[in-house]
C-alpha cells in the first residue's frame, strides 16, 4: 500500500526497470526525476553505473543496481524464470513483496509479462493479463483498446474476459457508465471475423445481455475504431497490437506532411505560424507518450507497460499514470466490477493449460 511522506501525505512507490529503452536507462531515470518532482517516489532498477549521477529529488528517486537485462532475449518466460537477478525480476519482486505499489517496464512486454505472472502472480478468475491502453481522440473520450500485445493467440472466452476487463476500466477510470464494446473485425455483421471472433461475438451477445457493466454494440471495422461508436474495443493481442502501430505510424506521418506543407513556401510559412497553436494542441493529442502507456491488468497489482522508444516525458507519464491508478484502486475496482459482472473464471486455474505462459509479442 502506499506509505505515508515526510509531510503526512501518501507516497506511492513506482519499481521502474530502466533496462530495455532504446534511448538508454538514464533517459528512464530522468523521467522518474520529472515524476518525482510531482511526489511519485521511484525505485530504479538498472545499472548504476550508467545511470551515474542522478537528481534523487530529496530520496523520491532511488537507485537498485540492476545491470542483468532480459529485454531482448527470445524465451522471456524461461528467461524470467531462470535469471533472478534480472531488472526486470527484480522490480516485479518488489512489487509483489510490497515495496512498491506498481510496476513500469519500458523494455519488452513479453518479460514485463513473464516477470508480473511469476511475481506479482495472476488476480484470480482471470484466465489472461492484457494490455489496455486508452487511445487520445482529439475532442471525444479515449477508446480504450485491448489487448494490445499481450497474447496473441488467445481462445473466445479470453475475448469475453478481456471485454468485461475494458469495461471495467473504462468505467473505473475514464467513468463511463455501461461503455460501448466492440469486437475487432473486417465487418460489422456478426458472421464476419475468422472463426475466433465470429465464436467471440456469440458468445459476448450472451454474457452482456445479462450485464449492467457491458453493452455489446457488436463487430466495428478498423476505419471506425476512433469513430466514437465504440467506447472499448477488443481483438487478440497481435490484431490489437497492429491496429496501435498503425495508428500511430499514421498520425506521426500526417503530422509530418502538414509540418512539410506549412513550411513550403513563403506563404506556407505564414499560414503555418498562423496554425502553429491549434497544431501542437492536435500534436500534443495524438503524441504516443501523452498516454503513458498501457494498463496491464489481470495481474494482482497494476502494471503500466510503455513504448521502449518513448523519452523522458513519456516515461515520466508512465510513472504517473502507475501512480494514479494506484490511487484510484484501478486493480481493486476493476477485478471487483467483473465479479459483480459475472465475467470472472471459475475454474481452478491449472484447468487452463495455456494460462501460465500466455503468447507474447
């Protein structure tokens, strides 16, 4: 839980693997430092030789030498299990034995998965941890998107779970009552999908028609996925995963052509200038690092998983964002709004011979 400040105020502990980001772990550390200056106290695993000198922000930033790195390795779950002294290990430890309240893992997601499962361990009835990260729409609330790449290969019923989960989210979090769920497909009409979401579609017109937390809307296609006429949106973890780079990749490149348009000429220039404040408002809407990340939820403590690539102030926002859903009691809210729901496994876990190691990308 978090522990009371100097000042009598709550501090929430972040572990922070540091290993893994493409622009280095010092550039993790200086987004712990930003986050700190906001009252996030930080635990840093990493290797503390590189990171050197680093602004503790008066002891909210602490340095556990960690220099052992898992992030590229091909096998993340053997390499999880094996190698104990890994940053990564290390960090979920801290957070499973109570040392910090959260998890961030900028390196790869297959062993910030593979470390939360054997760590943190599973909530229970939940057959898959996945990664839900709330989509900016500029002018409209975030869609909430799962799983972004956390299994990809999942089975129906992990479809459904993960549904209830983003509802759940969306509800806890964003506070929207009975959110709008849509199945990832090449068409609207419940016969289209392969035959995983068609199985998923029938199965979601069944559970939610019986449920307060879920309103189903049905299949949505990827031209309408930031329409607005779905608040939470569900697909398989490589499907979900495509979509959000995608996404991404598309917005970076349309910003691009309107900063090459609005410098083109001399006129250009000048209608640039006049556009510059309304495009970095647009700029700061769609920016990746605005988010954070994403949530992983499903584990019995929250996780927040962003880009490698993301800077300082990404980072920053991923330490935060772990932070506040710490506060609001994101993990707590959620795992109980899908036991209101019904939408929890009932099965004893070992019935599910895939749960342990999920597909990872």
């Amino acid at each position: 839980m978090p522990a009371p400040g100097s000042n009598g105020e709550t501090v929430v502990s972040v572990a922070v693997d540091t290993n893994g980001a493409d622009l280095g772990p010092e550039e993790v550390a200086a987004g712990a430092a930003i986050a700190a200056r906001q009252g996030v106290r930080a635990l840093l695993f990493g290797p503390a030789a590189r990171l050197g000198r680093i602004d503790t922000v008066g002891g909210l930033v602490e340095v556990i030498d960690a220099p052992v790195s898992i992030a590229k390795v091909p096998d993340p779950v053997a390499a999880a299990r094996s190698t104990r002294d890994a940053s990564i290990v290390l960090a979920a430890r801290a957070v499973a034995e109570g040392r910090a309240d959260a998890l961030v893992s900028g390196g790869s997601t297959g062993a910030a998965l593979a470390a939360g499962l054997l760590n943190v361990k599973r909530a229970q009835g939940i057959y898959r941890p996945a990664l839900a990260l709330p989509l900016p729409v500029p002018g409209r609330q975030p869609v909430t998107l799962l799983d972004v790449g956390a299994n990809t290969e999942v089975r129906p019923e992990h479809l459904v779970q993960f549904a209830f989960m983003g509802a759940a989210l969306a509800s806890a979090v964003l506070g929207i009552r009975r959110p709008r769920v849509a199945l990832l497909s090449n068409g609207e009409e419940g016969t289209k999908g392969t035959p995983l979401v068609q199985e998923a579609h029938a199965l979601l017109l069944q559970r939610a028609a019986a449920s307060p937390l879920v309103d189903f809307v049905g299949n949505i296609e990827g031209t309408t996925v930031l329409s607005g006429d779905a608040d939470v949106i569900v697909a398989d973890g490589f499907t979900g995963n495509v979509t959000l780079k995608l996404i991404e990749g598309v917005s970076q490149a349309t910003l691009q052509a309107v900063r090459a348009a609005a410098t083109a000429s001399s006129r250009a220039r000048l209608g640039g200038l006049l556009l510059r404040p309304a495009l970095r408002g647009l700029r700061d809407d769609i920016d990746p690092e605005t988010p954070g990340g994403a949530y992983l939820l499903g584990l019995r403590k929250l996780g927040v998983v962003p880009h490698g690539r993301f800077t300082r102030v990404g980072f920053s926002q991923a330490i935060l964002l772990a932070a506040r859903g710490v506060t609001n009691d994101v993990v707590g809210r959620t795992h109980a709004a899908l036991e209101e729901a019904g939408a929890l496994k009932r099965s004893p876990l070992a019935s599910d011979p895939a749960a342990t190691v999920p597909g990872t990308s």
